[in-house]
C-alpha cells in the first residue's frame, strides 16, 4: 500500500508544477533575449548607494578633515567600530549625533574619447557619528565603510541620499533602433574596473545640464562588430612576421597547404572586404543602467541588467 501511495504522488508532482506561478518564466521569454538581472530586487542596495562616488564641477573645498585616531599608532587605516578624530568641534556647530561623510578626492577627470572636461573625481569613504564634541575637536566612530579611512579624508556633513523607486518590469529589447533622445557615454567605473556588470557603479558623461534626473533608465548599447569594446583591434604579431607563413594572413596559410578546388573557401568574400562594405547593421545592446545620482555634468549609474560585459566606452540612451 505504501507503494501505491508514493507512486500517485510522483505521478501529481508534473500537475502541481504546471499549477505553479510562472511569473518569472513569462517575464524570460518576454524580452528580446534573455538579460541577467533581477527585477524584482531593489535598483541599488544600501552599501553601494552610500559608497558610489561621483565626478562633480562644483568646487569641493575640504575644510574638515580627520586629523587622528584612537588607534592611530597601531593602524594607518580605520574601519568600522575605530573611533577617529576630525577638526570639526564645537565651535564649527558639531553636535553629538551628528553624522557626517567622509570623501576622497581622486582629481580632475576628463571623457578619456572626448576630452570633455567633466569636474573632479571623489570617492566615497563612508560615515562616521560623532560621539563626543570638544571645542575643536569632535571624536566620531567609524559607522559605515567603504574603504579603508586614513588620515586627510575630509568629512563633511550628511545629506542622507535616497535610492530610486523601482518601476514596474519592462523587456529589454536587444534589437531596438536608436530613439535619437538623450545619450551619453560610460567614463568611468567604480574601483577603475574596465569591464563591468549587474550591480556595478558607473559615471557618464552627461548631467544635470543635460536633463538628466534621478531615477531615469538608459539603454546601454555599442557599435557591433568584430572588434568591440575597450581592448580594440587585436592582431598576433607571431604571425605577421612569421616567413615560413607568409599568407597566414590571409585565406590560406601557405600556398603549400592550399585547399582544393572545391574547397569551402573558395569563392568567399574576402573577410575585410565584407565588414568595410556592410552597412546598416543593428546597435549592440549590452544592458542598462538607471540613474542614482545627478551633478552638472555627470551622473552616476547602477547597472540593472546586463546580456554580456559592459565596457568604458559603451554608449547609453534614454528609455522611453
């Protein structure tokens, strides 16, 4: 008898699968391919919206900064739970409680395919909450890191930064044609990352004054070809200089290891002669970023969703 019980349930099990949600299946084979990316989760988690940084016009002047620590003999780094010191104290209007951040000027920075001058670079180093407050000095524990702090990093007060709403799920069409509306270009990643994906920050060559807003979508997309990305075009030096093969370059290795006449090279295009004279092929998309913070000429993006790395250098367009 228990035999036939365990048979009848393996025999409801293909039923009760088929009566489960397909939510998630629907939304795979609605897009045009099949992009990774969640999107159900949050568009930036806590951590990264905190720590993403930015590439600002506006002048910055560090005028409080951490000139110390408890533990400063035994460390050259703080981290969570250190207590530092910064020479902002009573006098400056510190208040215990008061919660301040901490940034990390990294220089001027430029489009790097442009020349397009964009501000000045800063990291984000994380939080501190001021404990203690003397006349000049406020004693503050490390709350939030996303470096190492040292010495020089100067703080300044916290605004408290809001993470986009999500929207509700959309397809990523792969094979869209351009919108001709607001586009710009990826300059710059968090961490000097040259290949990124889902989840990674990064800052684009178009702001405020170009009407970029908080919580916007952007299709990222580039040229298709066969050299793509930041890498470029590749050759094998090994075989340029090669003599004992001097028409590997070319559709045979040698005229010794020639194909027959009815080989399946012959008759081809040559290969170059076909991409200089095609026209007309679609844009790559290659994902999609939304906009978590916006200066005059730059904003800073999460990657939502990716189909294959993304590169410095790819372009984005505003969504519809």
């Amino acid at each position: 008898m228990p035999r036939v019980r365990r048979s009848s349930a393996l025999l409801l099990l293909p039923m009760l699968l088929i009566l489960l949600p397909a939510r998630d299946v629907v939304r795979a084979q609605q897009a045009s391919g099949i992009p990774s990316g969640d999107p159900t989760a949050p568009i930036v988690h806590r951590t990264d919206l905190y720590c993403a940084g930015f590439i600002s016009e506006r002048p910055i002047t560090p005028e409080y900064f951490i000139v110390g620590g408890e533990k400063e003999s035994d460390q050259h780094w703080f981290t969570t739970s250190n207590v530092v010191y910064v020479n902002f104290g009573a006098r400056d209007g510190a208040s215990v409680g008061d919660s301040l951040w901490v940034v990390r000027e990294k220089g001027k920075y430029e489009n790097p395919y442009t020349g397009k001058d964009l501000g000045r670079y800063f990291e984000e180093v994380g939080m501190l909450r001021l404990i203690a407050v003397q006349r000049d000095i406020g004693i503050a524990r490390v709350e939030t890191t996303c470096d190492g702090m040292r010495l020089g990093d100067f703080v300044r007060a916290y605004s408290g930064y809001v993470s986009p709403t999500p929207r509700e799920y959309q397809p990523l069409n792969r094979y869209d044609l351009p919108s001709g509306r607001l586009s710009g270009q990826i300059v710059l990643a968090r961490s000097a990352r040259e290949m990124m994906t889902e989840r990674d920050i990064v800052y684009l060559d178009i702001g405020d004054k170009n009407g970029v807003k908080l919580g916007q979508y952007y299709t990222v997309y580039r040229d298709a070809g066969k050299h793509e990305g930041i890498v470029g075009e590749q050759f094998n030096p090994v075989l340029e200089v090669d003599d004992d093969f001097p028409h590997r370059l070319h559709e045979y290795s040698d005229e010794r290891y020639e194909g027959p006449d009815f080989s399946i090279l012959r008759g081809k295009k040559d290969e170059d002669h076909v991409i200089e004279n095609r026209g007309g092929l679609p844009r790559k998309v290659v994902g999609e970023v939304c906009i978590i913070r916006v200066e005059g000429k730059s904003a800073t993006a999460v990657i939502t969703r990716v189909t294959q790395e993304v590169f410095l250098g790819d372009y984005v367009e505003l969504q519809p």
